[in-house]
C-alpha cells in the first residue's frame, strides 16, 4: 500500500515538487537581501554623501548659468558669469596665480620641513618628548591668533625679527606689507604649524624595518644612499598623503591670507569698514577669497559659483595626476 502527500517522490526518483523555489530563484533572492543589507549600513554616509556633497555640487554648476544676488529668484544667463570671470576680472588671473605659487612652494616645503624634523626627532636620543612637544604645539594655535601673532613678529617697523635682523647688519624685508615677501612670509607661518606632518612623518618612520637600515649599512651604503634606498621607499605613501592633502588644503587657502593683509593694512579692529582682500597689492589675493568677496560682498554669485567650480575642478586634476603618477611609480617598482 502506497500513500501519495502531494507530487514530491522519493529520492532516486528524479521529479521534483513544483511549488519548492528553484536554486537560482533562492539565489536571486539572498543577493537582495544582501544588497539591502549593504545600503542600510552605507545607507548613514550614501546621505551625507548627497546632501553635502552632490546636492551642493549640482546647486554650484546651476547658478553659475544663473543671475543670482541671493535674494531673488536665479535667472538663466547661459555663459555671462564664466565670460565675465574668464575675460572681464583680471583678478581672477592673479588670483589663480597666486594659488598656484602656494601650492608649488608651500606644499613643497611643508612636506620637507616636516619630512626633515620627523627625521631629526625619530634620531634624538634624549628629550625627544620634549622636541615633539615644542614642534606639535603650534600646530594647536587656532589660525587668526597664529596669523595674528606672525604679522606682529614680522612687522616691517616694530617687530622683533627685523630688529634682530637689523642688528645683525641684514636687509629688513617688509613681509606682509611688501607684495614681494606676502606670499613668502605665509610660507614661513605655515612652516611654523608644521606639528601635523611631523607626527604623521615620524609614525611612518618609526615604522620602517630595521633590518634593512643593517642589511644597507652592512652593504657600505652611507647615510644618504640609506635615505634614498630605504628610507623614502617605505614612507613615500605617507609623502603622497601629505601631497594629496597638502594641494586641497591650499587651493581652499582663505583666513590667514585674509587675516595678514587686514593686520598689516592697519584695519583690522575697525569695525564696519569694507576691506578689499589681497593687500599688499593682489600680493595675497586667492581663488577662495575671490569667491568670498564676489558672493558676499558684491552678491554676485553666479560669478562666485564659476570660480568654486574652477576651483573644484584644478583640485580635482592635480590629485588624480598625482595619484596616475603614484600609481605609475609603484607598478613600475613591482
């Protein structure tokens, strides 16, 4: 006697129920599950992501086609803002080489001085506690305070380091009230905050194997051929890192520029007057200032919208030139 629970037959038999899911059906299903399990937990950083980022963005490219002050409805202008930043403001031009200048020199010598103190401090026998604490620190000074202070260390008449310049018989640059020394004695402030470099420099570092600083030395390689052999091989990521951030930093140079040419114009407790940025002379003038004074002073901010996407736009080519390079280098090692 047989009794028959439906169509499904025992095994061996080959059939197969018609109301069970098939494998791919299952699998179909699990990749949903999975899929869905992903974008909740990406679901917090999907939404910053496109309200502080892609929404701003979008905002940006359409009121740069727009004739907007910020109170009435935008109007479509089609290309007059980028003809007019292009063509018409001659400060845009001296802006943007006064950016490039930054980036070129500043970057440069911040990720050396900071690359060279890491390495003195990793060396220091005793009190490098003391050394790491004295380089770090400034780093903490909040940027109008530190910009403050420098612009009175560097006063062309009264501060202390053109007295002791002068003392020694040497020339007494004006700094920030010479258009020649502005951008040279920003360097020199942002040498002075070097604090976060140094400490990445030396975890980095202190990380690189010992036994290739002897393998090296037992070699006959001297303390140069170590550097380039071992040393900038195993931090060179780091020295990308410190690039990479170093030229977004800068293109987005705003307050201690601004700061340094109000200090050293003589307005900078007077209230309610209108200050042109970039003194001396468009010396200090840069792209993010330029969108500052077009959008908030002039409530021109189409204009402004042009010059943030140019801005996002340079940012964006030299960090993947430097990555396509970075790339290039470590394939051709391999």
């Amino acid at each position: 006697m047989s009794l028959a629970f439906g169509t499904r037959k025992g095994p061996g038999t080959g059939a197969t129920d018609p109301a069970a899911p098939s494998t791919q059906h299952l699998l179909r299903r699990k990749r949903r599950r999975e899929a869905a399990r992903t974008l909740a937990f990406l679901s917090p950083w999907l939404i910053g992501f496109g309200v502080f980022f892609v929404y701003p963005l979008v905002s940006t490219a359409y009121f740069s086609f727009t004739q907007y002050n910020g109170f009435g409805s935008p109007t479509f202008n089609g290309l007059k803002n980028w003809n007019y930043v292009l063509d018409e403001l001659p400060t845009f031009w001296q802006g943007l080489r006064n950016t490039v200048w930054l980036v070129l020199v500043m970057v440069t010598l911040r990720v050396a001085f900071g690359l060279g103190i890491g390495l003195l401090i990793t060396r220091v026998k005793t009190g490098a506690g003391f050394f790491r604490t004295v380089f770090y620190l400034p780093y903490l000074a909040p940027p109008v305070a530190a910009t403050v202070a420098f612009a009175f260390l560097l006063n062309p008449g009264t501060g202390p380091l053109n007295h002791l310049l002068g003392e020694l018989g040497l020339p007494q640059p004006g700094w920030f009230a010479d258009p020649n020394w502005s951008k040279p004695a920003l360097t020199l402030l942002a040498m002075w905050g070097i604090g976060d470099l140094m400490v990445i420099f030396m975890a980095s570092l202190l990380d690189v194997p010992k036994e290739q600083y002897e393998a090296a030395e037992l070699d006959g390689a001297g303390p140069f051929q170590r550097f380039r052999y071992v040393t900038l091989p195993n931090v060179s990521p780091i020295i990308m890192f410190a690039v990479v951030t170093g030229v977004i930093q800068t293109m987005q140079y705003y307050t201690q520029a601004i700061v340094a040419g109000k200090v050293a114009s003589g307005i900078a407790g007077n209230s309610g007057q209108q200050f042109e940025p970039g003194f001396p002379q468009g010396s200090t003038w840069t792209l993010p200032q330029m969108v500052y004074n077009l959008g908030f002073q002039r409530f021109n901010y189409g204009a402004a919208c042009v010059v943030a996407l140019v801005l996002f736009a340079i940012s964006m080519a030299v960090t993947s030139i430097l990555l396509r390079r970075r790339s290039g280098f470590m394939s051709s090692d391999d």
